[in-house]
C-alpha cells in the first residue's frame, strides 16, 4: 500500500484545492500517470502515481482544501489486492454478475465554502442502470448553489443509499456502482418509500418545517412521490401564505404548441434564477444613477496602449480603471462594502471585487482578489485570466466565492442603461453601460462629448441615499481625472 500525498507546492504555497480525479477508486494505474489535479493561487499541480497498482481508495474530493503532505489517496499493488473489495453478494438464485465486477462507492462531492449539508435532489439512474465514468446519476440542492453527482466508474447501479430529499453531507456515501462494462446489479432494494400513506419528511425538511413553525405535511413537494425537498421547504416558509393555497395550478406544466420547444433549465441556468429572486426577495434594492465623462479616460488610454502592453503584457482596458475607482469610493463609504448578517453589520476591510462575465451557459462572477493592492496591470492581468477560465468553464466555486462588492458591463453588449440586481450578502453592484457621443453643456457651451451612464443599485437597509449617491459621485470624479485617481491625491 503506498499513500498519495500532496507534494511540496512551491515557494510560500502551503495549501492546494483539489481538482479533478483522472481516476476513480478501483481503476488500474501505470507508473507516472498522473492521478490528480491540484490547483493553488499560483499554480496547478499534477499528482502522479509512484508505481503501477489499483486505485484503492480516494481520500480528499474534489474542491477539498489539502495541505502540503496530506493524504490523497491510497495505491494498492500492481495485483490490486489492496483495492476496496466488493460487498458479498446476497445467497439467492439470481443471474450471477460478470467477472471483474467491484463494488465503487459514489460520494458527495465537497459543496463549497461553508456548505456542510446538501438535499437529495432527482436520482437520474435507477438499481440496475449502466452508467458511464463521471455520468451524472444524481443531483444535490445546497442553499448556495445545485451539485451535480458523476459515477465514480463505468459499470451498473447496484444500490442507492439514499432517497430524494434526504439531507447528506460531503464525503457521504450515497450509491455503490458494480464496475466493468459488464458487471450485473446486486440484487438490492432502492432506497426505502413509505410505508403508509403519509409522505416521508427528511431531517432538513423537518429542522427548516421547525424552525419556522410550520406543519411539513403541508409543504408541497418536488421530489420523488410527491415528498417534499430541503429548497421545497426553504421556498414554501419565504413565500407569502397566498401562494401556497393552490399549489398543483402553480405547478402544472402547460401544454406545448406545435412551434415551441420544452427543454430543462441547467442547473447553472436555475441557481442564477434562483439567486436573482432571493435577492429582490430579501434586500430593499433601490438603483441611482449618473453619468461620466470618458474624455480623460480614453485619452490616457490611447497614448499609453502601446507602452503598457510591451511592458506589462497585457492590454489597457478599461476596467482597471473602473475597479481603481470602485475601490477608492469603497474606502470612503465603507457601508458600500459592507454585508448585514441578522442584526448586525459586517464591514469589510478587504476590496475583493466581482466581475460579472457573460458565458454560453450563463453569467458567472469571478473575484479579484485585494483589488487596492493591484497595480492597473495587476488587476487587468486577474480579469483577463478569470475571464478565460470562464468561457473554457474552468472556474472553481473558490473562484466565485468571497466578493465584496460586483461590477457588471452591460455596455460590451451595446446597453444604454440598466438596473443591475445584487449578488447576496454584497450591499452594491455597479452597472457599466455603453459609451455613446452625446451634447452636453460645458462652460456654457455645447460639447460632444463621450459619456457612460453608472447604475450603482444598493440594499437601502444598510446604504443611505446620501452614501450612494456619494459613492457614485466619487467613482464619477475619480474616472474624469484619472491622474488624481492614480497618484491618490
């Protein structure tokens, strides 16, 4: 048996999050191969395998946080006897399974950044299905965002050991897979339904149906017959009491004309739908507006484009120059910045800033990390990496999480104006819109000038009118005199 660890990771990198498996528990390996992806601030690292042997066992999932030295997995020798043996079948006349059939347990995948408990959404394969390696077999609601959960080997379904609705944490086991393309499914029961003619509640149902002092027989349910789902609860105790009298209408798919297609939202495509609404849900969202002479802008950006890309290797954009100026603002309306946890307010002494990128399966926002201690190179040199990452679909959730404050460009899509929506717990979300040629009276004269519009949309809870409209005001001088902006004077 040989441990897989987490090798030394390079200079003041003491800690790593693991990326993808390249092979599942059970899985013969050759010397060299490389096992695992381990992804650091500065670096992504390949994990290889020591000798020939079997995948015995993996330790840390996908998206755990591992140290220098941690245990990865285990490698087994090259007969793979050291391999997780499959669970004896049971003593009963039924078709005997193909050779090369080990059990492989399937696992919660880690769920993110505080996230320790997830609901059981749809079983996508039944007891007896073939799956393929890394095939969606399952899907997990959490509050923050919707997992989905790949087959950890080609093979069959051999048992669930779950059911929807149940609460499960990262690393649980919830199904075992017969591996080899040919290995036949243990004949196992699926997970348990009722008994009676009463809906099975599961604990998350029950602890949410508690705490907010409902009845959770009354809870309509989206899962499996007809029981109710941790987000079905979550939902049913935000709603108002009117909408939850009739819930079989408000949820009767309509009929299908012959001109339309009927196809399932992600789950990407849902998180952001349900994230949206929660925020205009929860936050007393009010949007101020003001405009911004990009004359100076441009004109710095034009005579120093050429020098700045030989020396810095990247391009001078704009939003170097807007995140300098979110950050300058921040710093002086701290409340901007700020997130309210129950009672209390949160302020934050670090300018982490999202930027919101459009991709084919939906927006997503990235964080700049400690954007007032970037240079313009530095935080042009973030986006553009973050971006690419985006369209290749290669953000981490690690990569979303944190973010003290959004920006979102609306003006590369040709927007004239907008309202932009939070992104909870975060107080403040600057729209950016087009830059068009407009009139505009200077000294008594008429000047054609490029202007933007700025949308600075804000929870009215913890901003005041007054601070938002200051914190606009600031980002509107700081971007017409970009030289003061610069020098901090």
């Amino acid at each position: 048996m040989t441990d897989i660890t987490v090798p030394i990771l390079g200079e003041s990198v003491t800690e790593a999050t693991v990326g993808k498996w390249m092979k599942a528990a059970g899985d013969a390996v050759a010397k060299d191969d490389v096992l695992v992806e381990l992804e650091t601030d500065k670096v992504a690292v390949e994990v290889s395998a020591e000798e020939s042997g079997t995948l015995s066992e993996i330790v840390a999932q996908e998206g755990d946080t591992v140290e220098i030295g941690a245990l990865l997995g285990k490698l087994g020798g090259a007969n793979g006897s050291a391999a997780k043996a499959a669970p004896a079948a049971p003593a009963e006349p039924a078709a005997p399974a193909a050779a090369g059939g080990a059990s492989v347990d399937v696992q919660v995948p880690s769920m993110g950044e505080s996230v320790a408990e997830g609901t059981m959404g749809t079983l996508l394969k039944q007891v007896g299905d073939a799956v393929s390696k890394d095939e969606t077999i399952a899907e997990i609601e959490t509050d923050k965002v919707a997992l989905e959960v790949p087959s950890s080997a080609n093979g069959v379904i051999a048992e669930w050991l779950v059911a929807e609705g149940d609460s499960v944490t990262p690393g649980a086991v919830i199904a075992r897979v017969t591996s080899g393309a040919g290995g036949a499914a243990a004949p196992v029961k699926a997970a348990p339904a009722a008994a009676t003619g009463e809906r099975p509640v599961s604990p998350a149902v029950r602890r949410v149906s508690a705490e907010a002092g409902v009845n959770p027989a009354d809870i309509p349910g989206t899962g499996r017959d007809g029981r109710a789902t941790k987000a079905d609860a979550m939902a049913y105790v935000k709603a108002p009491k009117a909408s939850a009298a009739a819930p079989a209408t408000a949820k009767a798919p309509r009929e299908v004309g012959p001109r339309e297609e009927r196809v399932k939202m992600t789950r990407l495509r849902q998180t952001i739908a349900r994230r949206l609404k929660e925020a205009q849900e929860t936050a007393a969202m009010l949007t101020t507006f003001n405009d911004v002479d990009m004359t100076a802008i441009m004109a710095l950006r034009k005579k120093y484009k050429e020098p700045f890309f030989d020396k810095h290797g990247v391009k001078l954009g704009f939003m170097g120059f807007f995140t300098k100026a979110v950050v300058a603002a921040l710093k002086e309306i701290p409340a901007v910045n700020a997130e309210i946890d129950g009672t209390d307010i949160i302020y934050k002494n670090h300018f982490d800033v999202g930027m919101a990128v459009g991709t084919e399966k939906g927006l997503v926002v990235p964080v700049i990390r400690d954007c007032d201690e970037l240079s313009l190179a530095g935080i042009e040199s973030e986006l553009g990496s973050l971006a690419k990452k985006a369209r290749d679909g290669n953000l981490t959730i690690g990569d979303m999480q944190g973010g003290t404050f959004t920006i979102t460009n609306g003006g590369v899509y040709g927007s004239l104006m907008s309202t932009p929506i939070l992104n909870p717990p975060q107080s403040g979300v600057l729209g950016l819109h087009r830059i068009e040629q407009r009139p505009v009276a200077i000294n008594g004269e008429v000047k054609i000038r490029p202007m933007m519009y700025l949308a600075l949309s804000y929870d009215h809870r913890i901003v005041d009118g007054k601070e938002a409209v200051t914190f606009l005001v600031r980002v509107k001088e700081a971007l017409e005199d970009p030289e003061r902006m610069l020098l901090e004077i």
